[in-house]
C-alpha cells in the first residue's frame, strides 16, 4: 500500500510553511495527525493505521469517502471540459446540477446560484436579500438579525451574523447593522433530550421584541441553522423556526435557512427545511452537494426573489456578484453524481432509519464520565463534557487525542464531542464510535 510517508517525506521544517485552519499548529506540527487516504467509512494514516470516521470528513461526506460514481465522474469531466467562464457563458452540466437541487428543494424554491463554499453561500444570500429589498423599494430594509453560537462561515457577513465568540472576538461585527436572537440550549430545561427539546419554542418571540426595537422596515432578513452545527449540535426546540417563519412573513423580513451542514440527508431529508415543514425564502448549501470532494455552495431563492431581479433591459447583468469558479464544472459533474448516487443508494431513507439506532447509542453514554448532557437529531449528535477548571475546552481536546489514537475520528468545539457519520454507516460502525468515546472519557481527567 502507497502510503503518504513514500509520496513525501516530511520533516520536521516543511510543517511551518502551511498556516492550518481552525488548527492549534504548534500542537499539530509537534505531533502531526496525517490522512493518507480514505475509502467508506475509513481513512488510513500516513503510517497505514486505520481510522473511523465518525464526522463525515468535516460534516461533508455524507456518500462515504471514495465512492467510485462519483471519482468517475470527476476523472471523466477532467478529460473533457476543465473549465468554462460562469460570467456571461456556461456549461451544461451547471444547469443540469441546477435542476436536480431544485427537484428535490422545497416547494418554492426554484433557482439555484452557485458559489464555491458555505461561507460564500451566506455571504451570497446576505447580497441577494440586501439587493431584493431595494429594487423593491425598501432600500432602508439593511439591519440582519442571527443568533448567538450561529455559525455561518468566514466572510466578513457570516462572522457579523454568526454567535460563536472566538470566531468573532478577533474581527468584531464588521456589517454593523446586525442582532442575534438568543441561543436555545439551556441544560437546566433541555439537557439529554432526545430530538427536539420541548423547553425553548418561545425564544423565536425575541424576534417581536428586535422588530419593535428597529421597526420591521429595517430588518432585510433572519439567518439560522436549523440545528447548529458547529456550536455542538443545539436542536431547536418544537415549533421554534415554525415560530420564526411567522414572524418573519408578518413583518415581511426574509428567512434564510443556512443548511450547510443539515442539507442532502443529515436528517433523513434533502433538507432540514423539509423535515421540520418549514420553508425559508432561502437555503445555504455546500459540503454534501458534492460529498466533499470538489469545493461547492450556492444558494436555493424563491422565485418570487428571483423574478424580482428578471426586469430592465435584458442585455444588463441584474445581479453584479459571482465568483470566477461558480458552477465549476468538475463540481457540477461531481454533484450530478453524488446526488444520483444519494438516490440510487437510498441514502436520505437509510438516514432516517439509522437515526434511532443511533440516538439510543448515543444516549447510552448518559453516565459516562464527565458527561454533562447528550443531544441529538438525525444523524447528528453531541456529547457534552464538564470542563476542565480553569482550562476551558482542554478535556475534550485530549478525548479527541486519545480517540484518534483508538482509531476514532471524532471533532470537538469548546468541551463538546461533536459526531456526524456518513450516511452509509452501519450499527457496528456506531458500536464502536461510542464504545471508544466511552473508554476515552475514563482515562480524562
């Protein structure tokens, strides 16, 4: 087996010219965690040690790692169109990928734009209801409301609207013209629920009191995760974003359902939208769209906010924003694959169906060491830990370590185990993500 050591031996001095993402380097380049390869559920070290992947990548490879349909189609539109300008031309595989989201978008919505990852996606959707209010006339329609431990990407819009504080501390609110909405864990109401919470739907009415407080005519939209992320896996609570959908609609502000990571099956459905019964004016995708195997985003719009664009002289560009590789056509041709495969394989329904196998897995590590709370919906789940005193975030960094060493990836975000399998895991792989979170959380101190 080739491994990463014989492509490239890397000593000690080549770490430091790559500056890593979200990564404590100085930790990292002492001790380096290389992937070498991947295949299913598996990724393998550069020293050929076999790791289970129970996050899915990075929440994005929710067709398993390596599947052959789709490195086909990847290998194949490499030899036939490498790349085709998305500004004024384009290619036909941008429009078939177009459809085939919108096949299985929301009712309603109807047009998909592209862009190249989740954090352009909310950048995107911010531009485009900034821009649908003033053509319509309510240009002062420029305050965004989102909610604390939100995390909508990098860009300086999805910092200002997102609610994680180290995220935000470094940059401050760069729009400006932005609130948040309270979070909705609260562990003394809702701790080990199992789903939806039942404590919290009356958090959405918080949305009244900004509407008072900046008068509707100044609010452009509401962005949310329908389940946060990347705080830990915060579900909302029942008949909380159906809350938020009626409030929105009263007042005429837009609903931005940011489904970067819950979009193509996280939770037995296409998308989030479609298993809470509740349609935004907009959706943020990327990360599954391709499996992650090409950088992917876009954004799904209304036709009503779409048509509103589709006026003057119809040589003009009605809409000045875009990215050079929007609709790239190895994406397209991975997309195009990978939402085939999800329907040939059934993969939204094996979601669901594994959902409950999982949950009760997951619950079973109630009394565990540490364990504080355990939340879960779909295929998505948290283990939350007791930190550390005085070390914030240190305990589930080391269970991270330590389950890497067992052969488990799992991902950590402050002192929370954060798990998201592909959707082709099997009960056995469940068995022995859990078991090793469990020998683990004994050995921390």
């Amino acid at each position: 087996m080739t491994t990463l050591s014989d492509q490239l031996h890397l000593h000690p001095e080549q770490l430091s010219a790559y500056w890593m993402p979200f990564t404590a380097n100085r930790q990292f380049k002492q001790a380096p965690r290389l992937l070498a390869r991947a295949d299913g559920m598996w990724y393998w070290t550069d020293d050929g040690r076999q790791v289970l992947d129970g996050f899915a990548g990075m929440w994005c490879c929710n067709a398993g790692h390596n599947r052959k349909p789709i490195v086909e189609a990847i290998q194949k539109q490499a030899g036939i169109l490498d790349f085709a300008p998305p500004f004024q031309m384009a290619h036909p595989l941008a429009f078939d990928l177009a459809n085939r989201i919108k096949a299985i978008a929301p009712e309603g919505l109807d047009h998909v734009f592209f862009c190249n990852s989740g954090s352009e996606a909310v950048d995107t959707a911010l531009k485009i209801a900034l821009a649908w209010h003033r053509i319509r006339g309510e240009g002062t329609r420029t305050r965004f409301i989102g909610r604390e431990r939100g995390y909508h990407g990098v860009g300086f819009g999805g910092i200002s609207v997102g609610g994680m504080v180290a995220n935000r501390k470094m940059f401050g609110n760069m729009l400006g013209n932005v609130d948040h909405l309270p979070h909705t864990l609260n562990l003394s109401q809702n701790a080990f629920s199992r789903g939806e919470p039942k404590w919290g739907d009356h958090l959405a009415d918080e949305l009244e009191r900004l509407v008072t407080l900046h008068d509707a005519s100044n609010i452009a939209a509401v962005i949310v995760e329908p389940v946060a992320g990347s705080t830990g896996v915060l579900p909302p609570p029942q008949n909380y974003l159906k809350r938020l959908r009626d409030i929105t609609r009263k007042h005429g502000i837009l609903l931005v359902f940011d489904e970067v990571i819950t979009g193509f099956g996280r939770l037995g459905q296409a998308f989030a939208a479609q298993h809470f019964g509740v349609t935004p004016d907009m959706i943020t995708f990327a990360k599954g769209v391709t499996s992650g195997t090409v950088p992917m985003g876009g954004v799904i719009a209304s036709s009503e906010i779409h048509d509103a664009f589709m006026v003057g002289p119809p040589h003009m560009v009605e809409f000045f924003h875009g990215y050079t590789y929007s609709a790239h056509p190895l994406a397209c041709a991975s997309g195009i694959a990978t939402l085939q495969l999800y329907e040939d394989d059934g993969l939204f329904g094996r979601a669901r169906e594994m959902s409950s196998y999982f949950e009760d897995a997951l619950h079973s590590l109630r009394d565990a060491k540490h364990v504080i709370d355990v939340r879960n919906l779909g295929l998505m789940g948290a283990v939350e830990l007791a930190p550390r005193e005085g070390m914030p975030t240190a305990r589930a960094f080391d269970a991270f370590l330590k389950a890497f060493d067992k052969g488990v990836l799992i991902r950590t975000t402050g002192d929370i185990i954060a798990l998201s399998p592909a959707l082709i895991v099997e009960k056995e792989h469940i068995d022995r993500i859990v078991t090793t979170i469990r020998d683990v959380l004994a050995t921390v101190e």
